[in-house]
C-alpha cells in the first residue's frame, strides 16, 4: 500500500510539474503575442499620425516649429516602439525626451501666440530643468550601476542605441 501511494504521488507531482510547465509556455507565448500585437498598433498608429501631420503642413504650405516639435516626438515614440521590439526593454529617457520635448511646445506657444511672460513660463522652464536634471541621474546612474552585469564604463547595446538618438 505505501508503494502505491508513493507511486500516486510521484505520477500527480509528475503531471502537476508537465502542467506548470505547458500553462508557463502558453502563458508566455500570449503575453509576447499581446506585446508584438500592441507594438504593431502603436508603431502604426505612430507612422499614421505622423503623415497626418506631415501633410497638414504640406496643405498649410509651411511649417511652424510647433510642428517640427511634433513631428520629434513622433520620430521619438517610433525609437522607443524599436527599442522596446529589439530588447524588451522600455527606454525611459525616450518618454523623458518626449515629455521635454512637449513642454518646449507648450512654452513656445506661451511665449508666441499669447505673448504672456512670467509664472507661466516660469513653471514650463523649471519642469523642462528638472526633466533634464533627470535624463542626467538617469545616464549616470546607467553608466555607474549597469543592470546588465557589463564593466563600468561598456556600452551595452541599448545605451549605445539610445545614445546616438
């Protein structure tokens, strides 16, 4: 009877470790197709968007820097959308960029359309600073304390990717 029982139970623990194994593998294989899937849609939404804008200017017959700004931000999320597809791996510089980048929008059109001076163009610089400030702790911190297990000092691929943009 204990052989039985031993036996019952190597064969459950046995099917239990085939399950977990198969439902890891499955499990896996959905998260990376959601990821693929939404990588496609906001790289597309991204490309879509940009010629939406790129033509407005086109129609418009010129080019405002508030648009050229845009057009950085779209060229920025589609870095970030590569960055991620290549490494799996979100580039939080790029969304701080980004973020820059938009408040420089916002500041411009403070200072040329509504002409306004003082606190508010106080606050938009003092967010744009404190991004950068930001971006700086973030490479230092990347290039003093690498997550990869490289050498001080080495370039891994992604911040060397993320360093040429």
């Amino acid at each position: 009877m204990p052989e039985q029982t031993h036996r019952s139970n190597r064969l459950a623990s046995s099917l239990h470790a085939e399950l977990k194994s198969f439902s890891d593998v499955f499990g896996t294989l959905l998260v990376d197709t959601f990821h693929y899937l939404a990588l496609f849609a906001l790289g597309a939404a991204t490309v879509w968007s940009a010629i939406g804008a790129f033509l407005g200017m086109v129609h418009r017959g010129r080019a405002e820097l508030g648009d050229l700004l845009l057009l950085f931000i779209y060229l920025e999320i589609g870095a970030m959308v590569g960055i991620y597809f290549k490494t799996t791996r979100m580039p939080v510089r790029y969304l701080i960029y980004i973020a820059i980048t938009a408040l420089a929008r916002v500041l411009i059109e403070l200072v040329s359309a509504e002409h306004r001076t003082g606190m508010d163009i106080l606050i938009v610089s003092g967010a744009i600073l404190l991004l950068s400030f930001a971006v700086l702790v973030l490479r230092f911190g990347s290039n003093r304390f690498p997550s990869n297990g490289s050498v001080v000092g080495a370039k891994s691929d992604e911040r060397r990717a993320q360093d040429t943009v």
